[in-house]
C-alpha cells in the first residue's frame, strides 16, 4: 500500500512540473521557417518579376486559341461582269490522333471506314495513317470537301474529328477560258494564269480571333478580333460571248483537221484590250484530274512561230515609209523563180509584173523580196519592232515569250529576202495580233492589255496614217475573188486580211509538219478588230492557211462583229482596180 501511495505521489509531481524551454531547438526550427518563407519569396519574384514569359507562354498554350476566318479570294469576271472565278465555302476535314485514341481509338470500325468512303480514302491507309501519326494533334484528312460531305462526317460523331471553314475556287467558264484565267492551289493561290500573275490583288487578308478557354474548351474570354478583309475584284478585257464562240471554233477545227492545237486572238484596235484568247486542247480547270501541261498552256502566249506571209504587209508598210515604193510601183516577179545567191525564191504561181496591192493579193514572195533587198536591213527589223513583233505584249501575263528576233551583224542577200516573208524570226499569236492592231489604229502601236480599260492608252505612231490607209486597201484586195485570203471574206463587211504557211522549225533545219495562219482586220472603213487564227500541224493534204484556217477566220470575225453590232460596210467605198496602169516605177529587175 504505501509502494502504491509513493509511486501516484511521484507521478503527481511530475504532471505538476513546467515544461523545459530548449533555446537552441527554438532558434533552428525559427530558421528553417524563415529559410522556407525567404525561399518562396524569392521564388516568386523570380516567376512573377524577373522571368515570367516562360509561365505565361505555358498558360497561353494550354488555355489561348487562335481561329482563323479565311477570307474570299477575289472574283474575276468579263468585261461584262460575267462571273469566270468565284470563291464557294467548302470544308476540310482534319483529325486529332491523341484524341481520337484517348476516347477508344479505332475500335467504331464500321464508322471509320463509312468516313474513308465518303473522302474517297482508302480504308485500310486511312487507319494506318491515324496509327502513324497517333502522337500528333492535327492531320488534314481531305482538303475542301462539299458541303453535304461535312454534313455526313460531321453526323457519323467520330472523337477527334473536326471541320475547318475554307473556300474554293469554281470557274462557271469552265475550259473556255481555263488557259487565260488559270487555277489555284489548294491553299487558294494562284498557280497559272491571271490568278497567278494578280495573285496578290485577288487574295484577301484573312480574319483572326483570340480567345481563351477552359480546360472544357468553353470559351471563357475574348481576347482579340482582327476583321477578315476579303480579296479586290479583277475585271478583264475579254467578252465571255466572244471567247465562248472563239473556242467552239479552234476546238472543232482540232478535231476536223486532227491538229495537235489550235489558237484564236481578237484584239479591239480602238483600246489594245484582248477581247478573246483561246486554245485547244484545253482543260477543265474545275477537275484537277485534267490538270496535264500540254493541256494547260496557254499557246497564244507561249508557242512562237515564224510567220510565214502574214508578215508581207509589213515589208509592203516599210517600204512606203522608207520611200523605195508606192501604191503605183510595178515590180517584175519573172517567171517565178529568183536566184539570190546560191538559193532560189519562189512564187506559188506566177505574178509577172504587178503593183504592190498585186503583190499582196497575190503573196509573192518574190515581190516582198525584192522590197526587202532594196531597203537597208535596219529599215525592214526596225519595222517589225516598231509594231511589236520580238517585244512583250503588255498583258504581263506570267509565261509569256518573246519570240526569236535576229541580230547579227552581217545578214546574207537570201537571209534578208526570206525575212520578207517570214523565215528567220519568230513570234507568238498575241505579238501577231498586235501587230495587226497596229495597221487597224493607222499605225499608233498600243500595248495590248488583259484588264478592262479605263482610259485608253495614248500609244505611239509608228507608221504615217496615210500610208498604213493605203495599206489597209490593199489588204481587202487579198480577201477578194482573186486573192489568197478570198475564204476569210465576211459577207457585208469589208475585210483584209493575210494568210500564212510556215513549215514547222525542227533540229537541223524544217520538219514536214505545218502550221496554218490568217491574221486580219475588219471593218476595213474603220477597223474595230484585229484577229489572228493559227491551226497548228493540221493533218491531210489540205496545210496552207488559206485552205485551212482563213474559213475559221471568216466564221469567227463575222460572229464577232454581229455580237458587238459592227454596222456593216460593204458598200462604203469605191472598187479598187486590181491592175493599175498609172505608173512605171520598178525595183529590182
């Protein structure tokens, strides 16, 4: 009992005793608060003053998105305001690998594969490229798709399947005018064509818009709205109406005379605006299945040639103006053989004596020959180049060349006579026609211009209005019953015109292939337009521009001018004589 008494006294005391203060332990624990205190300060001083774009970047990427609002490219359309590009909303259809096994992955097959048939995918590759890529969190599966495609995918509610806004280039012209207008990408820039050379005026800025959401993809703030601006609109010199009738013609004229191609340009001569340009073949520019180069090239600007004798009225002009002929000039033309040098040149069929309107009607080569051999080798170069010939058009259309123009230093007597009717240089349709349109404004050369145009372009004179009148009258002789170009004539229209035959340049020297030319004006009274026809490698027995293409000629430019209501002019001016006895000048022997 008393050990049971001494032991609670003992433990009574010592609940009763003070707790013992130990500094020393007091001080550490006291330090390593303030060390962990002074440790977060500084920490987050560190994050929040003196470096915190790394954080900020992290928030931003986890929380900040950017949507893109793509704006219309801008529509091409005719002279007329005819549509021949506009932009269509489409869709695209993209996929989020990490989403998309994050909520089952592949197992809804029957779904995935309904998606790869409606995207005109292959099954199998469709799910092997999502495994492929299952790390990545955005692939395009299809690029602008129907709107009632992206309406079935968007039904099928695959995980980690989305739509995305695009638009798409449609061209209700189809392959009329696909060479001129050209195509766009699949990011809706231009690749040939008008739509590649004014590619920065047709495309539009596109629209951006901030915001911030949570981690439920809710949007939680509005951070920032940058308006869409949609592309300028482009307006084109060409008459859809034209160009329609244009390509019907070169591409029936492909298929009668099985040609490798055929090309067709009509320029106003009042303007220099190109009122048609076409080719065929031509594409669908709508299916880029057809998109194969020697589809797509736009021949008109591309493909030079020599112009066999649709060159001769600019000797003829050159001529007059460098005072070795006049209208009343006869020249002897022989038997229809001339020797120059060690080589001949010949006449298709012989002129004797004629003046320089037989001359033409009659496409003697010997004639234009001797009108070259009589002036100096500058005067006849700095004709064709005063009108354009050898020097860019003016349409700044991305492809175009500038042919092939000669300059030596010393030119043989047979090399200055070929280059009186057309061997040795060459040039491209659209240069032709320039040409052309030269003569039909009395000589004021013109840059020719692809866009609709406000004000006429001054230009520059080249050639004395008299003497390019004086021409013109001759060059109707030619579509007269007598002349070469008779096929090109235009009922009630006063018509001039030239035709062509150049055989085809090949490695070494000519191949047996041709190509077939007419280039000319109307109305003669008061030319309006200026048109040039080339049928390349017609097949047959039937090659020479007057057999070939003069009728194409005559169909299209009476078409042209009753579609642009060109009074007709046939009675307003009197018959020139074919023989002219009024004088006895000659050049030559």
């Amino acid at each position: 009992m008393n050990i049971f008494k001494r032991q609670q006294t003992k433990n009574q005391r010592r609940q009763k005793a003070p707790p013992v203060f130990i500094p020393w332990r007091f001080g550490v624990i006291c330090g390593c608060v303030a060390l962990a205190l002074f440790a977060l300060v500084g920490r987050a001083t560190y994050i929040q003053v003196l470096e915190p774009g790394k954080l900020i970047q992290e928030g931003d990427m986890r929380s900040l998105r950017v949507k893109a609002m793509p704006s219309a490219r801008g529509i091409i359309s005719d002279r007329n305001n005819e549509q021949l590009a506009v932009s269509v909303p489409v869709q695209a259809v993209w996929a989020d690998p990490v989403q998309i096994y994050k909520n089952g992955g592949l197992q809804q097959r029957d779904s995935w594969f309904a998606l790869a048939d409606v995207l005109g995918l292959d099954r199998q590759q469709l799910l092997s490229r999502l495994e492929k890529n299952k790390k990545r969190r955005f692939i395009y599966l299809q690029r602008q798709v129907s709107p009632a495609m992206a309406a079935y995918v968007s039904k099928l509610k695959l995980p980690g399947i989305g739509l995305k806004d695009e638009s798409r280039r449609f061209y209700p012209s189809g392959e009329v005018s696909a060479h001129l207008i050209g195509v766009t990408g699949i990011d809706s820039h231009g690749l040939e064509g008008v739509e590649r050379t004014y590619d920065g005026w047709l495309t539009g800025e596109p629209g951006r818009r901030t915001v911030r959401k949570d981690r439920y993809g809710r949007v939680v703030e509005n951070i920032s709205l940058k308006q869409r601006e949609p592309g300028k609109p482009l307006t084109l010199s060409i008459d859809q109406r034209l160009q329609a009738m244009a390509y019907r013609a070169v591409k029936q004229a492909v298929a009668d005379y099985r040609a490798t191609s055929a090309t067709i340009v009509m320029v106003d001569v009042r303007t220099g605006e190109v009122l048609a340009m076409v080719n065929a073949p031509s594409y669908n520019s709508n299916n880029r299945e057809q998109l194969q180069s020697f589809r797509m090239r736009n021949r008109a600007i591309t493909d030079a040639m020599e112009p066999g004798s649709t060159i001769k009225p600019f000797i003829v002009l050159a001529a007059m103006e460098n005072d070795v002929a006049d209208e009343d000039t006869i020249i002897d033309t022989g038997n229809g053989i001339m020797q120059v040098g060690g080589s001949r040149v010949r006449d298709v069929s012989r002129v004797g004596k004629a003046d320089l309107a037989r001359i033409l009607q009659k496409s003697s080569n010997i004639g234009v020959s001797k009108l070259s051999l009589a002036m100096p080798i500058d005067a006849v170069l700095g004709m064709y180049s005063s009108v354009g010939l050898g020097d860019a058009s003016g349409i700044n259309l991305i492809g175009e060349t500038q042919g092939f123009f000669p300059d030596r230093r010393r030119w043989s007597d047979f090399e200055r006579a070929t280059l009186a009717f057309g061997y040795g240089i060459s040039v491209t349709p659209l240069q032709l026609a320039r040409a052309y349109a030269t003569l039909g404004s009395m000589g004021v050369n013109r840059p020719l211009s692809i866009l609709k145009t406000e004000q006429v372009v001054p230009g520059r004179q080249v050639a004395s209005s008299e003497n390019t009148r004086k021409l013109l009258n001759m060059l109707e002789m030619v579509t007269s019953k007598e002349g070469s170009a008779k096929r090109a004539a235009v009922p009630g229209y006063r018509v001039g015109a030239k035709t062509g035959t150049a055989k085809k340049a090949a490695a070494g020297g000519y191949s047996d292939e041709y190509i077939a030319m007419t280039a000319g004006l109307a109305p003669i009274s008061n030319p309006r337009l200026a048109m040039v026809v080339v049928v390349n490698e017609p097949q047959g027995d039937k090659y020479y521009g007057g057999a070939i293409a003069a009728p194409i000629f005559s169909e299209v430019m009476e078409s042209a001018l009753q579609i642009l209501n060109v009074p007709p002019d046939a009675g307003t001016h009197e018959k020139l004589n074919v023989v002219h006895n009024r004088g006895n000048a000659h050049v030559g022997t």
